[in-house]
DNA sequence: TCGATTTTGGACTATATAGTCCAAAATTGC
DNA sequence: GCAATTTTGGACTATATAGTCCAAAATCGA
C-alpha cells in the first residue's frame, strides 16, 4: 500500500450524521460536510460515494448508536413502566432543554425523504423495525417477570411504544413544552398498565372497512 | 384600480401548499411552485412576499383545511372510541393505498424545519395546538355523554391523541404496513378505554427527576 | 533512494436556485 | 380613445450547489 488515510472513516460518518440530523438532507451542503468532517471533496467522494450514500450510511450509523442506548435503559433493574417512564423523562428532558432538540433521525429521515426514495425509506424502516424489536425484548422479558398479563401482546405494544415516541418527539420538536409532553408521556404508559395488556380477542382489527373520506385531500397526480 | 389579476390566489397557495407537502420545503424550488400555481414568478412574490412566506400561509392553508375535516369526523353521531378508530382507519387506508403518502404537513414540517426558525415554527404548534384543541373538545363531548369517566383528563388524552396520530403517520410514511399501523391503531384506542381515562391524582406527573443520560447523543455545538 | 500507489487540497464545471426587474399587455375611469 | 395603474412573462443576476479532476504530497516496499 501507499499513502495511509489521513481521517478516521468512522469518526468522519459521525460528524457527517450529526449535521444530517442536525440540519436535514437537503438542508445539508457538501461544503457543510466537508466542515463538519474535516475532509476535503475528494476524500469524501473516494469514501462514501456521493452525498446521498453519505446519507443511507448515516442513518445506519444512527441506529447503531441508538439501539444499544435504549436497550440498554431498558434493561434497568426497573418494572418495564419506570424504565419506560425513565426514558420517556430523558426524552423530555432533552427536549425542554433546548439546543439538543433535533427530534429523532430517524423520524425527520421519514418525514423529509420523498416517498419514491425506496432504499433510503427500507434503511429508515430497518431502523424503526430495530427499535421496535428492542422494545419488544424488553416486553417480553417484562411479561416473563409477571409485570404483564401473560396474553398481552407485546408486539402490538412495541410498535404502538415506537410510533409513541416518535410522536413525542416529534411533536416536541414544534412545541418544546413540559406540561404537553408530560400528558403526552403520562397518557403512553397508562397502556402499558397491566389490565390494558391482556389480548382482547373479540376486538375487531384493523382495517378493510372505513368508507367516510375524511383526514387530508388525498388527490394530487404525484408531484414529481 | 387597473389591471385584475388573472389567477385566484386561494387556488394558488392550496397548489401550493400540496407542492411543499409532497416534496418539503427545501426541494421545493420556485419553478416548482410557478408550475404547481400556473403564476409566473413576478405574481408569485407579488401575492406571497417570498417562498418563506408562502411555506408560512400554506401552513396556515394546511391548518384551515384540515381542522374542519377532524372536527366533523370526531362529530359523527358515533360514540368517540369509535369515531376516533373509524378516523384511524382512514389514516391508515391513505397510507397503505400508496398516493396518498405524504404525511401530514405540519409534522413534516416540524421535521424539517430548523429550529431556530421561530416564525414557522410557532405556526406549526399552532396547527398543532388547534388539532388538540378539536380532539380536546370532542372528548368533552364524549364525557358530557358519559363515554369517558367524569374525571377524565381530556386535555392530556388530546394531547396524547395529537401525538399519537402523528406517530402512526410518521411511521407510516416509513413502513406503510397494514399489520404494523393497525397495531399501533388498536394499542392507542386502548388508552380511551373507560377505566383509562379516570384521573390517577396519586401518580406522579412527568418532569424534573431524571438521571441517567440515555437516548441519543445530546452534544454538538449547534451546527449552525 | 526510487518507483509505485494512494491520498489530498482545491480549482473547476455545469447547473440550479431564490429573487429582481422592466417592458409590454390588460384593464379602469374619464 | 386616452392616461393612469396594475399585472404579467420572462430575461436576468448573483450565488450556491453536487460532483469532477488533477497535480502535488505522502507513504510504502524494495
């Protein structure tokens, strides 16, 4: 070989993802990236491709670095209600706090990228999915403690406890405020009460039969 | 006076509105909005000031059009758990039926817009703010009917209703499955079950007390 | 030391962008 | 019909952008 790297790939991926998430995909230039990394153009180019791969590689690289954060907060030693309730606190906390109040990457990733995106949109699914095994795990280890009717339908509850937090999140992101996301946050872990947790089996699922047009003007020829 | 315009602008800002909705507001470009709107750009910033101005009225737009549409879906002579779910449905049939899939504006906004844009972002809480205020009083309703407990703390549940609907559409922008949404669906209607919604005035409220520094990383010295 | 190989800085390109400007067109009151 | 007034199309500007390219620098094996 020749001439070594100068940067450290890895640490050059965090920064980059800090300013995607910090600032949004098309918010974010290459010279923002070069300043955030340190690198010049054509390292970035020779490591990552384009400024769209830097973007799916962040994303990955976000999940990484967050899953074993929550896995890890729900692994306390706590009921699965504290350690939720504790982590729903750190959310806030953050939140109220002022400059970390980015909303979650992921998220902004889902709410920004256009929908014709499909392998930018599957990374940000396999990240929501990841988060939702986690607390899935968490759940089911919960229920095995007896904390949990041993019908409650811990999938179910993941998923409702990922679109949860996203709401939360989001949500703060406009409306930074701690008497809102508390009801918020108090209001998610009342469902998580053990007598909310028991499957219902003659509740009717979701879905097939709505017939009412209400919500948002769904028409418009797909804007290119 | 002399010369009428040409173009009627409440059909303009609504084209426009459904341009930034699709696409965001950073990869909205002005060509974009003159072929969205028919205007020519003289007209455009005649009428709207500027692209900031008119993402700031679309908001407003967005808001107007959408707030009756909630309000009269929560006003069905249904009782309020199933307005709400029949409401939920419709969200759901919009995402997964594929076209539709924007998302709801004000939290794509929330999303992308920088957080140090006070102006835009405060029109998006308010958007918000109203949301909650037609769940909130809907659920006034529903406990004048004796739907929920007397106690019921309508404001939190409306809260946690905003939220909750702007995760399930966030989330579904990611992963437009009908299994995942449903569950998140079902999970959420559970928290207006009777026994729910019965205030709990010994459990402690949300804030101030906590610890461990979990989530994702909170640093990064405000990239600007 | 030298040739091969890789990295690096930054100049460069082609394009897209938000916003400005003005002459021509359209309409009004008279 | 005419002067006054407003709208309109689109040319124009200045800048920012993603991405390319290459000569110089740095390192390695021999």
């Amino acid at each position: 070989m020749a001439r070594p790297r100068e940067f450290d790939a890895e640490f050059a991926l965090d920064r980059a993802m800090e300013v995607f998430w910090a600032k949004g995909y098309e918010a974010t230039s290459l010279d923002d990236l070069c300043e955030a990394t340190g690198l010049s153009r054509s390292s970035l180019y020779a490591t990552f491709g384009s400024k769209r791969n830097l973007l799916l590689q962040s994303v990955d690289r976000y999940v990484e670095r967050r899953t074993p954060n929550i896995a890890a907060a729900l692994a306390r030693p706590l009921p699965i209600r504290d350690a939720i309730s504790a982590l729903l606190g750190e959310f806030i906390d953050q939140i109220v706090s002022g400059p970390g109040r980015r909303g979650c990457f992921l998220g902004n990733c889902a709410a920004e990228l256009p929908r014709h995106d499909r392998a930018a949109l599957a990374r940000v699914r396999q990240g929501l999915t990841r988060t939702e095994g986690t607390f899935r795990e968490a759940l089911v280890r919960a229920r095995a403690r007896g904390e949990l009717a041993p019908s409650a339908d811990v999938a179910a509850l993941a998923r409702f406890l990922t679109a949860g937090f996203q709401g939360l999140r989001l949500v703060g992101k406009a409306n930074p405020d701690r008497a809102v996301l508390g009801d918020i946050a108090k209001t998610l872990l009342r469902c998580l009460e053990e007598r909310n947790c028991r499957r219902n089996p003659h509740k009717r699922e979701f879905g097939h039969d709505h017939q009412t047009s209400t919500a948002c003007t769904p028409p418009e020829s797909e804007a290119a």
